[in-house]
C-alpha cells in the first residue's frame, strides 16, 4: 500500500504541490491540515482490521 504515503496536495504553485505549511490562506490550510490527519488516521487501519476480525469470530 504505498499510494497513501505518496504526499499529495489540492493546491499547487506551477507543476508543484503546496504543503500545508506553505499556504497562507487559513481556510485551505485548514483543509490540508484535516486530510493530513485523516490520512494518518487511516494508515494503521488495514493493518488493525483484521486482527478485530478475528477477535470477533472467536467470541
């Protein structure tokens, strides 16, 4: 699964992409501020799955 580590922005100055850092408008840094932490959120998730999975069935 390597496109989530893959960084992305919304915004771009030219070819390249904005970091959160570098954009001065605090509504879309807001916006890249939020998906940086739901992309965060959902790196350890597949990996959690299927143990919570298994858990289940044993019950």
């Amino acid at each position: 699964m390597a496109f989530p580590r893959q960084p992305s922005s919304f915004f771009s100055e030219g070819d390249r992409p904005l970091r959160a850092e570098e954009v001065e408008d605090p509504f879309r840094h807001g916006i890249l501020t939020i998906a940086r932490a739901a992309g965060r959120a959902e790196l350890p998730w597949p990996r959690r799955t299927p143990d919570t999975l298994r858990a289940a069935n044993d019950d």
